[in-house]
C-alpha cells in the first residue's frame, strides 16, 4: 500500500480530517459532563437520567468500536470512517433537538454507533497511510491537537452552560463534521488492506458487540441496583460467556476479526495491556477531577474547565517532541515513563481533600494536571 509523506497535501489533508473527526467526539464527551447540571434543570431529568444519558454512547461505543475497525480494514478505511462521522452528526443534531430525556438517551445510542466507526477510523487511516519513518511524529501531533481540543471541552461546556445553551455542545458537531466529509471526499485516497480476506466475521462481530455490551450494561447497573440485582449478576455472567464464545469462534474461524495469533506477540500483548490500564486510570482520573471540582470544591462550571489550560499548554509544548524522539530512539523508554508519571499523578490527586476552592488550586490540582499531561506521552 502506498504511502505519503507528512509534509505532503495528501499527508495534511489526512491528518485535518483525522483531527477534525476525532476531536469532534471527544470534546463531545468532555462537554457533556460539564453541562450536566443545566442539562438537568432544562429537561427535568433525575439522577438516574443523567447516568444513561452519558454511558448510552459509551455503551454502544465500548460494544462496536473493535467491529469499526475491521471494517474499516476490510471495506475501506475511508469509506468506513466517513460513514461514521455521517451517523455522528446525525446523532449530535438529533441530540440537539430532543424534547426529553428519552429521545436524548435513544440519540446518544446513534452517536455512540457513529463514534465505533469513526474513532478507530482516525488514526488508522494515519497508520496506513502516512510514511513509517514520519509516522511517530504524526500520531504526535494527532494526539496533542485532538487533546488540546478534548481538554478545552470542559471550557467550552462551562460557557454554553452558564449561557443556558447546553445543547449547541451537539449541534457544534454539525459543521465539523460536514467539513471532515469534504475533505474526505475530495482530498484523501481510499487505503484498504488487499491483501486481507475480505469476508466479513459477522459470528465473532455478533458475539463480541453483545458480549461487550452486556458487560458494559451491567457494570453501568451496579451503581444503581447494586450487585445483587439480576440485571447485574445476569448481564456480566452472559456477558462473559459471550466473550469466551468469541474467543472460540475467533480460534476456529478461517476469516477472524481478530486472529489471536496477534497476542503471541508479547511486545503486542504488552502494549495493549499497558494501554487498558493506563487510560482507565486517567479516564477515571479526569472524570473525578471535574466532578470533585465542582461539588466539592466549590468550583464553577467555567472555572472548572479553565483549570484544565495548563494540561492543555503542555501538551502542545512536548507532543510533537515526543512523537519525533518515539521515531529516533524506539518507544520502549517513553512507555516506560509515561505510566510511572500517570501513577505519580493518581497517587498526588488520591490525597487532595477538602481545599479552599480556586485559590489553592496550584497547590493542589495544578501538580496532577502536569504529571498526567506529561504521561500522555
């Protein structure tokens, strides 16, 4: 398969499109736990409400996104991506425009459908397609802008709530998206593997995406009706049996989505085991930062995102000198780092208590910004 250079137009143009579509779902997700309170106010929703309006989309997405990406591979990365970023913003218009709780719930399912498809669309098509020598450097500067936006989320959430327009958090998806499908119309070649057997795994799609959203059910159930409910014990037992039957299925099929001869690779197996944990704990790091903020803290919605700025400077500041040094020296030492930094930062926000509010925040929530940023990585 042929390759561009970064510097090139087709290498630009590829790298604006994986840009605009990837930060278009995540500052998505960064906003709406800003707005929630607004959100609430504005539709009437209960506590219960709030929690499947925000794992609706994640429940769908945790479910699929290993689907998305084979498709992409198989189908057309690009074919598949724009699809996805098609189904998005349908998803954030209709998001936008819902009368309740209900239909709220029902459009971030087709947000979350749009996002399996689009997210992992992203940064495959930069793997495929941008140079191997240069290729270290681009997922830099992928992941430093697509941060840079995601972290300003918050900011961006914290304004349109105290304006009372939580809902344009949806509609802003609109344009963006619109721009990403031009530029993947007209700008960007269609990149497939050719070689790949292009039959389609739909018995190991099947279980994977229903063995991961029953797991993903039931996890989000417990905080609800506790362990004890059968929607909990229930949803994760068969969850779990459908796992192992994909495990099976993948073992025997002659067409896998996912040949598990990938994890005899221990550098392979490694990588994404570090990768589980490490994002798990700054997924739920951030989540907690936000919320203690303001519920705690006595921060204001804004006041809140805007405390993110300095993770957001230095992740412009060494992104792309991380990606170039990943490209000269190997990644084995910065993988090293970044893990260690990220645990340092969760240990220090582990022991911030009751605070003084904005005032102390350089002594408290400042540190944790740096470390995390820095494991980013």
């Amino acid at each position: 398969m042929a390759t561009v250079s970064l510097g090139s137009p087709a290498g630009k143009w590829i790298m604006v499109s994986a840009i605009l579509a990837s930060a278009m779902a995540f500052i998505d997700g960064t906003a709406l736990n800003v707005v929630l309170p607004a959100l609430q106010q504005s539709l009437d929703a209960k506590g219960a409400d709030l929690f499947w309006i925000l794992n609706a989309y994640l429940l769908m997405l945790a479910s699929l996104i290993l689907i998305g990406g084979s498709l992409g591979d198989k189908l057309g990365r690009k074919k598949v991506f724009m699809i996805g970023i098609f189904i998005f913003i349908t998803g954030s218009a209709l998001c936008g425009l819902s009368p309740g709780v209900f239909y709220l719930i029902v459009f971030r399912i087709i947000q979350g459908i749009g996002g399996a498809l689009m997210i992992p669309g992203s940064l495959s098509l930069i793997s495929s397609s941008i140079d191997a020598k240069e290729r270290g450097k681009a997922i830099g500067t992928w992941s430093a802008i697509t941060t840079v936006v995601t972290v300003g989320g918050p900011v961006l959430g914290g304004a349109l709530a105290d304006a009372g327009l939580w809902r344009y958090i949806f509609f802003i998806n609109i344009p963006i998206g619109i721009v990403a499908l031009l530029i993947l119309w007209r700008k960007v070649a269609e990149s497939k593997d050719d070689n790949t057997d292009q039959t389609i795994d739909f018995p190991g799609a099947i279980s994977i995406a229903s063995g991961l959203a029953l797991l993903t059910f039931g996890f989000l159930r417990m905080p609800a009706v506790g362990f004890n409910s059968w929607q909990v014990y229930g949803s994760l037992a068969l969850g779990l049996l459908l796992l192992i039957v994909f495990i099976w299925i993948e073992g025997t099929s002659k067409h896998p989505m996912m040949p598990l001869n990938l994890f005899s690779n221990k550098t392979f197996s490694g990588i994404n085991l570090l990768t589980f944990f490490l994002y798990a704990g700054l997924g739920g790091g951030m989540l907690f930062m936000s919320l203690n903020m303001v519920q705690v803290q006595g921060y204001s919605q804004l006041q809140s995102g805007l405390t993110f700025l300095p993770f957001t400077v230095l992740m412009i500041s060494i992104a792309r000198y991380a990606g170039a040094i990943a490209d000269k020296k190997g990644p084995r030492l910065l993988l090293i780092i970044g893990p260690a930094l990220a645990g340092a930062g969760l240990l220090i926000l582990s022991f911030i208590k009751q605070t003084a509010g904005p005032s102390d925040y350089w002594t408290s929530f400042f540190p944790v910004c740096l470390f995390l940023a820095s494991a980013c990585h």
